[in-house]
C-alpha cells in the first residue's frame, strides 16, 4: 500500500526506532527491497536519487516503486532523495511520488530557505511530505577514527541547533536532513558522531530527523542513532558493495544467476539494517 512518510515517522520517533530508506536503482533492487519489508512485515521508503537519473528517469523510477508498492501489504512509500532542482522537485509531485527531498543544502542559508519553502507549499497542496537538508552532507570532510587528530573535532560541519529550528519554522518542512558525523560513499576509517549534537537537535526540533550517509557509519554508530533521535537513515553503497562482494568470487557464465546472487546479498543487507535500527520494535 502506498503512504506518505508522515505516519510512519511519527511510530518511529514514539517507538524510538529509525526506518530504513534503501535507494533503489533498477527493477531488481526495487522489488528486492519490497520483497524483504514484506518478509519482516515492516514498512519500506523506496528511494530514488535524483543523481541516478543515468539508470532511470525520475518517472521510470515512480512506475517501478508505484507498480511494486501497490501490491504490497506492508506500507510503502516512494520518495525521490536529493532533489537538486525546484523543477525536477515539482515534477515528481505531479507524477505521484508520495514524499519528496529538496536538497540545497550547499546553497546559502537564504536561498535553501527560499527553495525549501516553495516545494514545501506547492507540495503540501499536492499532499505530499517534503524532507529538507541543513548541514551539507557531503562526500569527505568529515571526523572519522583516522583523521580525528588531524581536524581537531571541528564541530562547524555539524547542524547548528538554533538555525535548525530557525530553518523549520520559516520553511513548514516535515522532515530534516541533518549533519552529525556522516558523509556519502564509502570512508576512509569510521566517523565520528556527534552524539550530543543528535540529542540537542531532537530535543529543539519538533519534526523528524533524518541521516544520510548510513553506508559505512559503523554499526554502533547508526544503532545509536537509530534509538537516540534519527527517524529514517538511507543506505546505497552498502548494498552496491554487498553484491559485489556477494558475486566476485564466482566465475559466472550465466547472467541470470549473477543476478539472483547480488539480490540475495541485497536483501540480507536490507534484514540486518532493519534489525540494526530495530525497525518496528
């Protein structure tokens, strides 16, 4: 059944628990993804970055997710993650995406201000949950157990509290991305979360809060945040890494059964972040 995230992060933050937003590719990783959430009987938040569009379009993507949502019985919604662009934003609203990420996060305050408020109403007339970032989450600069030294625990990266709340109250956001530690891709050593910063910015802010850069965080580290403030936590380079690493061994003359290999990795990846972030317990 498709939902937007907004019930879903409301169990989430009563119950003290973080939902699994796996970025989806292709078919596969799509129905894979359903297909696990099905299995444990938790809801599913199929996320399709703005930044794949070289796999799928962004309407291509929501026929995928809306054809494999529909069928399930567990929740299921379809958000496009890092929005780049006020258009792209409002055309995946009209084509039916049920939650949406505008990220202008890298612009000034002002402008992620400006921007967030309009897919924010256009949006929510539509019905539709908008997430938003501050922090930039990007892809290095960040604290980790080999460069700790090095960068002196600069807390600048990290959100700062007050703006955050100044950000949610002038933009009508439902959802906040925020920085405490993480960074895309894959990390040189593990990073260094700022624990307090995640408990100060759950304590101000009303809405629910949202990590990016899960793939590599040290399972300590997201199990924390799972329990201690964040709502939805995306992963992809973990499940990219596990079905190479679930297929380089083999010397494969069959396409078919390469495939089905690299999903079965895929899918117990999926279970073991949903027992990490005890997902619906």
């Amino acid at each position: 059944m498709l939902v937007t995230t907004k019930e879903m992060f409301q169990r989430s933050r009563e119950g003290g628990y973080a939902i699994v937003a796996p970025d989806f590719w292709d078919s596969n990783s799509c129905r894979t993804y359903v297909e696990t959430a099905e299995e444990l009987g938790v809801p599913v938040i199929l996320s399709f970055a703005q930044a794949h569009d070289d796999m799928l379009s962004v309407e291509e993507a929501y026929m995928l997710a809306k054809y494999y949502g529909e069928k399930a019985s567990v929740p299921v919604a379809i958000h496009l993650d890092h929005g780049l662009d006020v258009e792209t934003v409002k055309k995946a609203v009209d084509i039916g995406y049920t939650s949406v990420m505008i990220d202008a996060s890298a612009q000034p305050y002002e402008v992620n201000v400006a921007r967030t408020k309009e897919v924010c109403e256009y949006a929510h007339a539509h019905g539709v949950v908008v997430e938003a970032e501050l922090g930039h989450v990007g892809s290095g600069d960040v604290i980790t157990s080999e460069n700790k030294e090095a960068l002196h625990d600069d807390h600048s990266i990290y959100t700062d509290v007050e703006m955050a709340k100044q950000f949610v109250k002038e933009t009508g956001v439902d959802s906040l991305a925020v920085s405490i530690g993480t960074s895309h891709g894959l990390y040189k050593g593990t990073p260094v979360i700022d624990f307090d910063r995640l408990h100060e910015l759950r304590a101000a802010l009303s809405v629910p809060l949202v990590l990016h850069g899960g793939s590599g965080s040290g399972d300590d580290n997201l199990e924390r945040c799972a329990t201690e403030g964040i709502s939805k936590i995306n992963v992809f380079t973990d499940f990219t890494v596990a079905a190479i690493n679930a297929t380089k061994g083999e010397d494969y003359i069959n396409w078919y059964k390469l495939i089905k290999d690299a999903n079965a990795a895929i899918k117990e990846k999926l279970k073991f972040y949903y027992g990490l972030f005890h997902t619906g317990k």
